[in-house]
C-alpha cells in the first residue's frame, strides 16, 4: 500500500546526469531544429488538408477571418506598394534611359511590379500583418486553454479555426497580389511620367510589349501559395505556444521569421519553375 | 449513470522529464474522487491525459472497452464528448459572451432549436449563479465567475465524467465551500463519475469518496477517503494534514538528516484530527453512486480513528446512514454498497 523510500531511485538518477549535459543541451536543440519541429509542422499540414475536406465548411469564420486580414493589410500593403512601384520606376528608368529605350518604361514596370514586386510586397504583408495576428489569436487562445477546452468539447481546432484562417490567408493573398499589382503601376507611372519627365503614351502605349498574361497568373499562384504557407506556420506556431504571454510572443517573433524565409524560398523556386516551363514573349 | 475510468500503468515524461510513472487507479463509476499531490507533481498533467489531451508514454486509459491513448482520433473525439472538462481558469472562449460560451456544446453536437438551448443553458446557469451576467464577455467577469461559467458549459452536454481541474484556485473560502457543495449537489443529480484535481484539503477531507495523492512521481496512494485521513503513510499524512514534518519539503523531498533533525526536535505529526464527515447534497438526496460510510473499513478490517464519522451534531453516520437513505426513500443507493464492499479502485 504505502511505498517506502519513495524518490530513492531517481536521487540516484538525478546525481549521474552531470558533465554532458550542455553538450546534450546542443545536441537536443539541434535535433529539434532539424528533425523535430519540421516533422510536426508536416505533420500539421497533413492533420489540416485533412480537416480541410471535413463537413461542414465554417463559412462564418471564414469570411471574418478574411475581412479580418483585410482590415490588418489592405492600407499597409498601398502604402507600401507606391513607393515600391516608384523606386523600381526610378531604378530601372535610369537604366534604360541610359540603354536609349525610353519607350519600354512602361514595360519594364509592368514586368518588374506584376512577375516579381507584387508577390514580394504581398509575402511581407502576409507574413508580417495577416501571419502575426493570426498566430497571436491563436497563441493565446492556447495558453487560455481555449484550444484544449475546444478538443474536450469534440471539436476539431484544426478544422474549426485553422483551416478557415489558412483559406481566408490565401484567398485575401490573391486580392492582396492584385492590389499591389495596380497600386504598384500606378505609383510607377506617376514617378515617372512626373519626376522622369517620362511621356504618358510611352508608359501606356508598350504596357505589354514583354508581361504576358501567364506572369500575371503565376504571381496570383505565388501569393496563394504564401497565404496557404503564413496560415500554416501561424497555426503551428500558435497551437504551440507555451510558457504564458511570453511564449505568444515568442511564437509571433518565430512566425514573422520563419513565414519570411519560407516565403522567399518559395517565391524563388516558383519563378526558377516558371522561367523553365513559360517561354518568354518575343518581341 | 457514470463510467469508470481505469488507469493502468501509466507514464508520461516531458523530454527526459518523468512526470508521474506507472500510475494505477481505477476512478468508480458514480463516485468523486480526488487526486491530490504538492505543487509540480503533474496533477493536470494527469488530468489532461485522461481526456486524451495529452499522450501519455506508456500505459492504458481504459473507459469501457476503449483505451483512451490509442483510439483513432475520430473516435476519441466521440469518446470525448462522455467528458465534461471544467479547466484552472474556465478557459471560456474569450470571444463569445457567457450565453454562447455555455450554450456552445449545444450548438455543436445536437440538433436542439434555439428556444430548447435557451432553457438548458438558462437551467445550467441558474445553477451557478450566473443569471444576469449572460451577455458578459469573458474579459469582464471574476476568476469566480469564469470558473462557475466553466461549469456550467461542462454540464450542458450531461457529461458521464467530470473531471474539474482546481475548483478552489483563485476563490475565497466561502465561495470554494459553495462549488464543493455544488459538486455533491451534481453528483447526486446526474451521478457522473467526477475527478477533482486539487491541493485544498479542506476540500478533499470532505467532498470525494476516494483520494489518491500524487507525490514524486508516483501515485503514493489511491483509495476511500476515511483510508486515507487515517493513514499512518508518512507523505499522505504530512499532506493530507497539511504540516512542515514529514517527507515533503520545500522544493520537492527532504534527505535522511533533514528527516532525523525533525524527528528530534519532536515536529512529528502528533494527533490526527478526527475525520470530517462527508459532504451531504444540500437537499438530502443520496448520491447514487455513494458508498455507505464505513463500508471499505468494515471489508478491510481498518479501524477507523476515534470520531472518524460523527458530525457536528454528534450523529455516527455509520450507524446513521442506513436511517437516512430509509428516510430519503432511496432504496437503490444503500443496495450500491454491496454489503460494505467498497467499489473497485482500492489502495495500489
């Protein structure tokens, strides 16, 4: 009944640990950061497209989720594409100026801005504002024991709360990419038909001499793909927070980081892709 | 009317952190239990784990024919829904208001209409005693009243098992001594099965039917509560009586030396006190699933210490109880003791 020399064993246990522990410290780091942490994060994403094709789709939350992304990104996102459009108009009008081709400005913007600065602008936006708030609710809807509570109540959060965020992510993403997109070319014309002296038909006139319509597409492809990816580290990382209001923080720092170095990854080996399989328009 | 939840062997350790290890208990069905144990020793760990929230490393979870830690995650999710989780701080959702917080279960996993959900959580409501604060939000209410609104929307779904995760953290005396009563009170209502997870004496001496306590890692004991006020078990008596002598100290155990310098200064824990009788549920219901008092002593041949079940009236409930369940008109629940033996779980 009673259990004599309780804690006698593990004395004995505790005593022996000693001399490697920093060295096994470093080692248990190191595997969580290699193996551990990527394969729950795999493991997530499974557990999500999973419960993505659950019944019934929550529509609710969907459409808050997204004008709540909308309402955290959409002002950011124009002021951060105007100056983006006009320094790349300033950037690569300089250039071609000096190449005698005054006549494709327009055209050069419109490849610049639509093929690679509007997925860019959209992945800080959605990994900065949409990926940190989204990790900070859920984050702190896990300290809260809200998520816990939520399992014990027979609830799926994956299905309840992620894959809505995840699909509102990407489908503002998509709008956000056209935004930028028009924003983008707007600022740029008007730096350089106002500081660059540059005439408005020439702007207008070789707006598609190079972009073709498949440039477009894949840059919508690119920001859906970053919505869908923000969402998921959002998710993980807030469904793994730990450690009180701190670990929150912890968790949205992680997940503004981690969100930006997967996006650009992505961005690259999508356009290494697109380059390999779309020929470019002649001319 | 309850389920009984048995514990076999069970391990959990965070990283190479043991956190408890081969814990064997078996909670009986329609009883309160109460697992006790100092702070840190994964009370709420263990709690987690038999909802399935966590996975425990080695070990089984068996309620009916299902092993919690190994059912597919579509069946835990129908297990689950035999649970009612009252969380330390509520854990309602903090962006819905007191009614839909409670009203929630019902929404989600029956077919009710709206005016039907109305009079459950209404009901359920009433009986923390929360009428009025229904269209709080769970920012602008008290730890007291989060911790009620827990309850109430862990009773909605009429649970088989309750398991409550330190009732009396953050509560002042008197409002502990209300939820405990409450506790009873639902217990001989809808006679589920209910684990509290507490370090308040006051409650384990006289809520549950059965105490287990949680201590170094192992489950030091486990079984009727009057088996374990009376025990001479050094830790269950240093807990259970709330003093500085004994094996637990500060931090986690006291060594030998410590030990004998106790003992030669006298701190021994001297007398026991007498064993406070069992809460009653306020309106003199019997508790189905309650044992009568004295049985599991009279099977195992314990004497039970001087005063062990007179109340303050100085009544023996031993000698009461069969009076008081003729009086109550419950024949049931004086058949349930089954000739003083007292349902499984016992001492490990």
């Amino acid at each position: 009944m009673s259990t004599p020399g309780i804690g006698a064993d593990q004395r004995e246990g505790r005593k022996s640990g000693g001399g490697n522990a920093a060295l096994r410290k470093i080692s248990d780091g190191a595997t969580n950061v290699a193996i551990k942490e990527p394969g729950r994060f795999f493991a997530l994403v499974l557990d999500t497209f999973r419960a993505m094709f659950q019944w019934p789709f929550q529509w609710r939350e969907f459409i808050q989720q997204a004008w709540f992304i909308v309402s955290v990104t959409v002002v950011p996102t124009m002021l951060v594409a105007i100056p983006f459009g006009g320094v790349l108009s300033l950037q690569v009008g300089g250039l071609i100026r000096q190449l005698g081709a005054q006549s494709y400005t327009g055209a050069t913007a419109v490849v610049a801005i639509v093929r690679e600065a509007s997925p860019l602008v959209t992945s800080l936006l959605v990994a900065g504002a949409a990926g940190s708030a989204m990790c900070a609710d859920i984050g702190s809807r896990k300290i809260r024991e809200e998520i816990d509570a939520m399992e014990v109540l027979g609830i799926n959060p994956l299905h309840r709360l992620v894959v809505p965020r995840m699909l509102a992510c990407a489908f503002i993403a998509l709008f956000l990419n056209g935004l930028v997109s028009v924003v983008g070319l707007i600022g740029g014309y008007v730096f350089n038909v106002v500081l660059q002296d540059g005439t408005p038909g020439a702007y207008l006139a070789s707006f598609n001499a190079i972009a073709q319509l498949p440039d477009l597409l894949q840059a919508e492809f690119k920001a859906f793909v970053f919505g869908i990816t923000a969402g998921l580290v959002a998710a993980y990382k807030g469904l793994n927070a730990k450690g009180g209001p701190k670990g929150v923080g912890d968790a949205v720092n992680q997940t503004v980081v981690i969100t930006f170095m997967l996006l650009f990854v992505e961005n690259f080996i999508i356009s290494t892709l697109y380059f390999q399989f779309v020929p470019s328009k002649g001319m | 009317m309850g389920v009984e939840i048995r514990v076999e062997g069970l391990t959990k350790s965070f990283g190479r952190q043991t956190i408890w290890q081969d814990v064997s208990l078996t909670l009986p069905a329609g009883e309160i239990s109460v697992l006790l144990g100092p702070s840190g020793t994964g009370k709420s760990v263990f709690l987690k784990s038999l909802v399935g929230l966590l996975k425990p490393d080695r070990g089984h979870i068996w309620i009916g024919d299902r092993d919690l830690p190994y059912l597919p995650e579509r069946d835990l999710y129908e297990t689950r829904k035999l649970f009612g989780v009252l969380f330390q701080d509520g854990a309602l959702f903090g962006s819905m208001n007191l009614y839909d917080n409670i009203a929630f279960p019902l929404r989600e996993h029956t077919k009710k209409g709206e005016s039907e959900v109305k009079r459950i959580v209404m009901e359920k409501m009433e009986l923390v005693g929360l009428l009025g604060a229904e269209h709080k939000l769970p920012g602008e209410i008290s730890g007291g009243m989060k911790k009620r609104a827990g309850l109430a929307r862990a009773l909605v779904l009429d649970p088989e098992i309750l398991l409550v995760d330190e009732p009396d953290s953050g509560l002042d005396p008197v409002r502990t001594a209300y939820l405990n009563q409450l506790i009873v009170d639902l217990n001989a209502e809808i006679g589920a099965t209910f684990l509290i997870v507490t370090h308040d004496i006051n409650t384990a001496r006289t809520v549950p039917d059965n105490i287990g306590l949680l201590f170094l890692r192992e489950l030091v004991m486990f079984g009727p509560r009057e088996m374990l006020l009376s025990s001479e078990e050094p830790v269950v008596r240093q807990f259970l009586n709330a003093r500085r002598a004994g094996p637990i100290g500060m931090s986690e155990e006291k060594d030998m030396s410590e030990l004998e310098a106790e003992a030669k200064m006298g701190m021994e824990v001297g007398k026991l006190p007498p064993i406070a009788p069992q809460l009653m549920p306020s309106d003199g219901r019997v508790r189905p699933g309650q044992a009568p008092p004295g049985a599991w002593c009279a099977a195992h041949g314990v004497t039970p210490p001087p005063g062990s079940f007179v109340d303050d009236l100085g009544r023996n409930w031993v000698e009461e109880w069969p009076r008081y369940v003729a009086s109550m008109g419950h024949s049931s629940a004086a058949g349930h003791g089954q000739g003083g033996q007292q349902p499984a779980g016992g001492a490990r």
